[in-house]
C-alpha cells in the first residue's frame, strides 16, 4: 500500500475533527475525499502530509510511518497541491514548478532538476507560459502550474485539496484528466479532497466520505453515492442517475 | 519525438533569453549606480565633473600627472566627507530594500516593509530617550549614544514580535499585527517622549526621525556596511525558501521540505538586524524599504535569486538619487533625504501599479 492510515484522531482545542479514521490508497490507485464542510477533509490531507500533528493513530507511508520520515524525505515522498495559489509576490511559472525540486536539492538546480522541469512543463503543454508571472495567468492556467509543480516533485502520493474549486467545468476536467492520467503511468497514488460527487465518481477509482469527522461510506461511487449515504452525510435529499457507468447527482431538497 | 526535441529548443531559447535579459538589467543597474555615485560624491560646494571625481578617488593609485589638476584638499574632501555620505545612501537604500524583499517575502505580503514590524518608530523611541535624557549631547560620544539606544530599541521591538510570534506559533499574520501592535505602542512613547521634552530637544527629537544621511563617517560606514555584507549571504541562502513562501505560505514551504519556523525566524532576524543598524545611523527612511523591492520586482520578477541582488541595486539608486535631489533642489538648503525619497520613488511606483495592475488585483 503506498498510503495506509488506521485509527487516526484528531483535535482542535479539545474538539474532536478526526475520529478513528481509516484508509488505505494503493499503487496507482485515484481516491476521492468527499463530505460535507467540516467534515475533516483538509485536516486529514494535512495531518498526512505532517502539516498537523494527529492526536492518536498510525499513518503509514510506503510501510513506514510518516512521523519517522524527515522533512525533506516526507517533501520527496508526497506532492501537495493546494486549492489555488495567490498572485500578488508571483513567481515566473518555471520557477514556480522549479520550486518542486527543492526538497531533491540542497540550493538552486541542477542540469537533470531542468530535463524534469521542462519536461513537467510540456507534459502539461505550459511551455509557452513557461516566463510569464504565475499571477498572470488564469484560474485554469495557474491550476496546471500548481499540478506541473507536484509532478517536478515526484514522490509516491499525491493529495490534491480542491483542485477544482475554483475552474470552470473544461478546466475541471482536464485537471481530473491529467490527474488520473499521472497517477495510473506512475504508479502514483492520489487522494484529492473534492467537493464535486460527479467529478470525484466520474474520475476515482474509490471515494471515501467523511461525515463528522468519521468515515462514513466507502468504495466504488455506485455504493458510496447513494441516496441514503448523502442523506445522512449532508442532510439532503438526492437523485442520483448514471449515464454510460458515470454518477451525476441532482440534489433535489432538504428533507 | 522530433516534435517533442523541436518544442525543447524552443523552450531553452526562452529560458536563455530570459536570463541574458535578467542579467544585463542587473549590469545595466549597477553602472548606474556606479554614474550615480560618482555624480553624488561629485556633488557639493564645489561641483566637479563625474571624470574628475573619479580621478580624485583613485588618486593613490594613479601616475601624478594624471591627477595634477587636483589639489589635496579636493581630494581630501572627497574622499572623507562627500565619498562616506554616498556610500552611505548606497548602504541604506540596499539594506532597507533588501530588508524589503525578505519581509515581503517571508510574510507573503507586499505591504510589508521593515517599517511595518515597529523597527523603525522603535528606532525614534530610542534616539528620543538619548535625547531626552541628554545622552546624546555628551562631548564626543553623544551621537553613539544615540545610535546605541535607537539600535538597542530597535532590536528589542523585533524581539518582542517575534517572541510574540513564537507563543502564538510564528504564522505571517500574527507577525504583521504583531508589528502593527507595536509600531503604534512606540509611536505614543515616542510621543509621550515629545511632550515632555524641552524645546531643542523636540527640534532634535522631529530632526532625528526626517532621516538624513548629512555628516556620515566611514566609522558608521564600517558598522552599517558589516551588518549588510553579513546579512546579504544569509539572505541569498534562503533565496529559494523565500520563493516558496512567497508563492505559497506557510504549508506550501513545508510540503516542499523547507523548515518554516526556522526559515521564518533566521530571514526575519537578519532583515531586522540590517534594518536597525541603518535606520540608527540615518533616522527613519521609511518608503525605501517597501517600494523599492516592488520596482525590482517589476523589472526582473519574483525570483529571489535575482530579485534580492536587483532589489539592492534598485534600493542604492533610489536612495542615491533621491539625496541628490535633496542636496540640488534648495542647494544650499540640504532637504532630508528620508523626505526626498518618497517624492522620488512614488510617481515611479504608481506608474509601475498602473502598467501591472492585473497582476495586483489578482
């Protein structure tokens, strides 16, 4: 298993938002966090990726826990990408995707950080934006910067918060593409906190839904997106429809 | 694949021309910083000519006849009053910009400058105390008194936001309303300074924060200019960590690998330091250290690594310009540099707001 989380909680100032989480994502595998806000989404994402310290419970990374990894090992192993990233003291979008060689590197890049680099930068077709200031791009652009960034930093997971908050539905798409794509070519295993239930089916191998900081259901979106779970999950009602094996969701109204 | 080698070449072509463009703005700056500062060092009671004064300064090394036009006390003139008041403004500018940059960058906020943190409304507290209290007119040690308590006070503000910050976990914001906090705290005690000072106290007290480099020595050359060569290494060091929090905050920093609380406190620190070892010296200049990095920031881009160089540079020429100003404009009335400096540096930076507004808006 690349991830493996068991029994996980967590507090904030002594309120329980994490209880007794578990998962698993394997080698390749796309896993969709889907639930209500609050549910505890970005905290999982961030207890993983070590930026919140969890209370009680075992994160295991590739077999290894990931409090015993040091801070450049944990960086070369999980790629984060953020939901969207501010514009105002931009960065050139090279160097932005550059930055993903930091934990590889002790300062600056060398000539195999550039072949990567620049190979990020055409995978993702950002060549010809590859000098312009990361703040002038649009949403769509910046969303693949942010991606082409995680790439450059390689490493074994990838947790992805939000990704499509902020695109159109064209954007949404083609980030979820690129997404799958990686994951299924590398091996990589990918775990994206995700508001969109058609998207999150359409895209993941498996979702897992939060509900009050609990897993609440689990597994192919055809047994997690059903009418009961969102129900419980998000207090309303839903029809819930499949067109060529994919879910779409008609949320209808509150019971 | 011949496609894929073809967009390669392309790609490289881009890449160098960016850097050849990156490095000959960095040339093309420092020779005019170079004719800057020649022309300043030229400047005064006795205007000479940028060649002469280049002459002058490179007496010593120069065949006699080369220099025969000169008389000793030009050069001495210019090498011990004129020389250390340029290279001073060169100091200030670079420093304060370069205290700019990192402040900017490691708060991810372009609104700060060492202004913000209290650094330099603690450095007048400071000062006005060794006022007040009649330090600062002791016969030959008055202005290190001065400079002492203004660098001591100065400090100690940047200890206490920063311990502040540490309680509270040293996140971006709490460090700005830290040094907002504070900036207004000093900012009463130095008026409550004002109140109770005498008359040629609080005409010496409002002189000390205009922010002048008049009179400045190669002794306070010396110490402000050591602070700054140990201070700039440091910072280039931490060029790409300040990428990373610039572009990203706090989490992107650490899900990129870089040890934020360390980072964050060590750029902090040594941007305080360059800062208070300046601000001491000239009194407050307030506008370099927050415009300055945005004009380099506009011309070469966000990367640090060059960024902080060019914001240097641009810092130096701005201060060196603007005091020349102040020195031409009522000659031989002397208008403060601390002053001059904004005149100077606003028209340029609102025109840059306008030509980049997208970019800000964002």
């Amino acid at each position: 298993m690349t991830l493996t989380v068991a029994g996980l909680d967590y507090r904030y100032a002594h309120r329980p938002v994490l209880r007794g989480i578990d998962l698993a994502v394997a080698p390749g595998e796309v896993v969709s966090l889907v639930g209500p806000n609050g549910a505890g989404k970005s905290t999982l994402l961030k207890c993983i990726n070590r930026i919140l310290k969890p209370g009680s419970g075992r994160i295991d990374l590739e077999g290894r826990p990931v409090a015993g990894y040091g801070r450049r090992d944990l960086a070369r192993a999980i790629a984060y990408v953020p939901q969207q990233a501010g514009a105002a003291l931009s960065l050139p979008v090279i160097e932005m995707v550059a930055l993903g060689r930091a934990p590889h590197r002790a300062y600056g890049s060398g000539r195999r950080d550039r072949e990567i680099v620049l190979g990020v930068l055409e995978r993702l077709g950002l060549e010809t934006l590859a000098m312009r200031r990361f703040g002038e791009l649009s949403g769509g652009e910046r969303q693949r910067v942010l991606l082409a960034r995680a790439l450059a930093q390689g490493g074994r997971l990838m947790l992805l918060d939000e990704p499509t908050s902020a695109l159109d539905l064209r954007h949404q798409l083609e980030t979820m593409t690129i997404v799958r794509a990686v994951a299924k070519e590398l091996g990589i295993g990918a775990l994206i906190a995700i508001h969109d239930l058609g998207l999150a089916g359409r895209f993941s191998d498996r979702l897992v839904m939060l509900s009050a900081g609990r897993v609440h259901a689990e597994g192919p979106w055809t047994e997690v997106l059903t009418s009961a779970h969102l129900e419980a999950a998000y207090g309303v009602s839903a029809v819930i429809g499949s067109d060529g094996g994919l879910p779409y969701i008609i949320p209808t109204h509150r019971p | 694949m011949i496609e894929a080698t073809a967009v390669r070449a392309e790609l490289l072509a881009l890449l160098r021309r960016h850097r050849l463009r990156q490095r000959m703005l960095i040339f093309a700056g420092l020779a005019l910083l170079i004719l800057a500062a020649l022309a300043s060092t030229g400047l005064g009671v006795e205007t000479l000519p940028i060649g002469k004064t280049l002459r002058a300064l490179l007496a010593p090394l120069l065949p006699p006849e080369d220099v025969a036009d000169i008389t000793q006390t030009q050069i001495l003139v210019l090498q011990q009053l004129r020389l250390p008041r340029t290279v001073m403004a060169m100091i200030g500018g670079a420093g304060l910009s370069l205290a700019g940059v990192a402040m900017q960058g490691i708060t991810r906020n372009p609104l700060v400058s060492p202004y913000t943190l209290g650094i330099s409304p603690a450095a007048a507290f400071g000062a006005s105390l060794a006022i007040l209290f009649g330090l600062a007119n002791l016969p030959g040690t008055g202005p290190y008194w001065t400079v002492g308590a203004a660098f001591l006070s100065a400090i100690l503000c940047a200890g206490l936001v920063l311990g502040f910050s540490a309680l509270r976990g040293v996140s971006s914001i709490t460090l700005i309303l830290g040094g907002v906090g504070l900036t207004y705290l000093f900012g009463a005690a130095t008026a409550t300074v004002q109140f109770v000072a005498t008359e040629q106290q609080l005409a010496a007290i409002v002189h000390w924060t205009f922010g002048t480099i008049n009179g400045s020595t190669w002794q306070e050359v010396r110490i402000a200019g050591a602070i700054l060569l140990m201070g700039f290494p440091v910072l280039m060091g931490h060029a790409w960590a300040l990428n990373a929090f610039a572009a990203g905050g706090d989490e992107i920093a650490a899900s990129l690998g870089f040890a934020v609380a360390r980072t964050r406190i060590l750029v902090t620190m040594v941007a305080v330091l360059i800062a208070a070892g300046i601000v001491s010296f000239t009194g407050v200049i307030g506008f370099v250290g927050l415009v300055a990095p945005h004009i380099a920031r506009f011309l070469v881009g966000g990367d640090h690594r060059t960024l902080l160089p060019f914001s240097a540079i641009t810092g130096a020429l701005l201060l060196l310009v603007a005091d020349m100003i102040g020195r031409l404009a009522f000659a031989p009335v002397i208008i403060p540099v601390g002053i001059i400096v904004a005149y100077v540096g606003v028209p340029i930076f609102l025109h840059l707001l306008l030509a980049r507004r997208e970019e800000l808006s964002a």
